[in-house]
C-alpha cells in the first residue's frame, strides 16, 4: 500500500473509533430522550422503538410542569451553581497567584497541602461540614449548599499550573511600574486566564448541579431543592412508576448544562490543551 492510502486508512480508523465512542456516550442521553416522549403504554413493550407511534407522550413534560416546581428547582441549581463558582474564583485565584509567583518560607508545603487535598474525597468531609453548619444554625439555607465547596483544590491547582505559564518578566514589569500585586491578578492575571476560567467553570458547575449527596443532607425543603435532589423529591412524591414524566424532568434539568458547555465549548477546550 502506497502511504497516501495507508493515510487514508488511519483517518478512516481514527474517524470510526471516534464515532462509536461518541455513540456510546450519546446513547442514554437518546435512550431519554426517547422515553421521554412515550406514553407509559410503549414505554413497557418487549420491541424497543426509538420513536412513539403518536406524539402524546408530550404529555409527560406538561405533566412536569404541572406536578412539581421544577423551574424553582433550576432557579435553585442557578444561584448554587453560580455562587460557588464566584467564591471558588475569588479564593483560588489569589492562592494560585501566590503559589505560582510569589516566594515565601513553607509556599511548597502548602502546595503539597493542595496536592493531599485533592486526594480526599468531599463525601469524607460531610460530617464535620454538617456539624458546623449546624452549630452555625445554616442547614437548610442556600448557605448550607454554598459555603462547604468555596475553596476548591482542584481550582487552585489548575489556575496555579496555568500562572506558572506566564512569564516572570511580564510581573516584573508591572511591579516596576507600581502595579500592587492585587492590580497585577486583576488587571494583568485574570484577563489572560479565560480559556482556564472557562475549563474550572464547566469542572465546577457540572459537578454542583449534578450533585446529590451534601444537597440530601443539608436540606429538608423541597423549596431549596437544587435540580439532582428535584428530580429525586419530584420521582418519589409526585410521579411513582411514571418513567415517561420522569425522564421529561430528567432532560429538562440536563438541557441547561448542554447549552451552558455549548456556549464555553471553544475555551474549555483551550484551557485543557493549553501550555
């Protein structure tokens, strides 16, 4: 075989890898999707068909709306997901500038503290994050949802990777102009961190809205119900054995962080490959 079809053949191998594994990542969203849209009726038949003889599964996102709170449910992923992202900027921005350009007596053990940080579960910390929210007189708030996730390792470590990127002299040079080192992060550091920002924020929104376990513990009203602990309340009070209505609630509660990773797609991706 001459190389240009040996060429051919790689693209050809690569391109069929790439669409199968796309497949089976895509295949539960469409399983959804399709169940979504299905009377109870065929929903239960032995034959599997991806679409339903007659549309009035449609039904099921009508029977969404009107059985439980479910905007609320997205108002509430909104503030929590947006707050915690805001207050993890606001810490680890700093703290990576630090480790990355600052020199100080203990800066690589508090770094490794960083590292060891990474390593433990957040399930570990549970406990003693409900015993002081509770002494704090904060469970059941949004608060209790906020303040455990402020500082975030991972954050830190990756914003810490990146500033070590940029140039030394570009600092210097900013210090000899009178620049403080609090101008130097936001006038200099932040405007050049975008395709990183974009990269935790897609890490730290997906992982907060989708998350069960600590909204579960911290809270008892469904009024406060982020949309994982939504979709949970809405399925065990309101819908039963009702999977038609519950897959419509479960895609209405992913669509936001499809368009939300659509929108950062180019810069997330450009936080990850960056240099």
């Amino acid at each position: 075989m001459t190389p240009l079809s040996l060429g051919r053949t790689g693209k050809i191998v690569r391109h069929a890898v790439l669409i199968t594994t796309a497949l089976f990542a895509l295949i539960p969203f469409i399983w959804m999707l399709s169940l979504s849209i299905k009377p109870e009726s065929e929903i239960f038949q032995r034959s599997f068909h991806l679409l339903p003889s007659n549309l009035s599964g449609l039904n099921n996102y009508a029977a969404v709306f009107a059985s439980a709170p479910i905007v609320r449910f997205l108002f509430n992923g909104v503030v929590v997901c947006g707050a915690i992202f805001m207050l993890q900027l606001l810490v680890s921005i700093p703290c990576a500038y630090a480790l990355a350009k600052l020199r100080f007596r203990g800066r690589d053990t508090l770094f490794a503290a960083v590292l060891v940080v990474l390593l433990i579960p957040s399930q570990v910390l549970s406990i003693p994050h409900f015993i002081m929210l509770h002494h704090a007189s904060l469970l059941d708030t949004y608060g209790a949802l906020i303040l455990p996730w402020v500082f975030s390792a991972f954050g830190v470590f990756l914003l810490r990777q990146f500033f070590l990127t940029i140039p030394d002299e570009l600092i210097h040079a900013a210090q000899l102009d009178g620049m403080s080192e609090a101008g130097i992060i936001w006038r200099i550091m932040i405007p050049m961190s975008g395709p990183v920002i974009a990269a935790f924020g897609i890490f730290s929104v997906v992982s907060h809205w989708n998350d069960l376990f600590w909204p579960l513990i911290a809270l008892r009203s469904m009024e406060l119900s982020t949309p994982a602990l939504g979709i949970l309340l809405f399925r065990d009070e309101e819908l039963g054995r009702q999977f038609g209505s519950l897959m419509a609630a479960t895609t209405i509660i992913v669509v936001p962080l499809i368009a939300f990773f659509l929108m950062a797609q180019r810069r997330f991706i450009d936080g990850l490959t960056i240099r």
